[in-house]
C-alpha cells in the first residue's frame, strides 16, 4: 500500500534565503499541532502581501520520538527577510551544500527515504552539520520542503517532500 518511492540523494548548493516560521515542540503523538501550523504561516504571509520564495518547510533544531518532542518550525520562504511578530520569528535557510532526496508518497511514510538518505551519507562519509550550545546538540539546517500544493494535489500518497540536510564542510573537503 506504501506506493512511496525516493529519488537518487544529491548534493545541491543553495544561497542564504530568509524565511518565517512559528517554532513549536511536538512529540509523534501531538504532530497534529505542528501540522496545523502550516496554514497560519502561511495565511501570515498573504495577509501582509509578502512573496513566497519556495514551499513552506519543517525545519528541525532536535529529533525527538513518540514520548520525546521534536523541536521545529514551521515555515515558508520570503523574498526578503522581515520583522518578527507575535508567533512569528524571521529566519534563514543557511548557505552551504545540502544532501537532498525526494520521497514521493504521503508524508507520514518518510522512514525509508530517511533511512536512504543516512545511509547515503555513510557511504559517502560525509556528515550533517551539527551545532553544539550549552550541551545540546542541535541540526544547523535540516528541512523537509513540502514541494505539493494542497489545494492542487490533495491526494497525499501523491506529494513530494524534499528532505534536505546541511552538510558539515569539513567532510566535504575535497568535493
């Protein structure tokens, strides 16, 4: 029934690009509040008239489990950076080589592509960039971009999601 497939991991460059996003902590069991976000964010947008640069997104500070909350935000790109306000916070999609996979199918099922993607990296020997503050362990820049529009493709095994991860550029060397 999965009917998911991922595309053949790259390594893309991109350039800095500001984005908004409302942080939130959420386990397995409560993702439906970080989902629900993805409306607001971008209705935040329309109603100041601000341009999409690129598909709304899930950036994740921390991985958590279904006990453990994940700690994300829920996004989108701008054209140019802006104010933050109430829930709101400005950000940027860091600069840098990023490891990107597609996975085709219902966003729910992502594991496999995951799972190609880490080991990917493995292989490669390469690794994501990690930062590290008071302790913690933190993802410098890994996404998910939620390339389907909704209201075109409501059929979710019929979405694609672009998993993207910052590279650390000391494993790149030589690249």
């Amino acid at each position: 029934m999965s009917g998911n497939t991922t595309t053949t991991v790259q390594i893309v460059e991109r350039s800095a690009q500001p984005y908004v996003a409302i942080p939130v902590q959420a386990s397995f069991s409560e993702w439906g509040k970080a989902t629900a976000l993805v409306g607001e964010v971008l209705g935040w947008i329309a109603e100041r008239g601000l341009e999409l640069a690129g598909p709304p997104f899930f950036r994740y500070w921390v991985l958590g489990d279904d006990v453990k909350p994940f700690r994300l935000a829920v996004g989108a790109p701008v054209t140019r950076s802006v104010p933050c306000e109430e829930r709101i916070v400005s950000g940027e999609i860091p600069a840098g080589r990023y490891a990107t996979v597609i996975h085709h199918g219902h966003p729910d099922r992502m594991t496999e592509t995951l799972r190609v993607l880490d080991e990917w990296l493995e292989q490669e020997n390469l690794r994501p960039r990690l930062d590290t503050t008071d302790g913690e362990t933190t993802w410098a820049g890994r996404f998910e971009f939620y390339r389907t529009d909704p209201q075109v493709e409501p059929d979710l095994e019929r979405w694609e999601t672009e998993v993207a991860y910052l590279l650390d550029e000391a494993s790149l060397d030589g690249r």
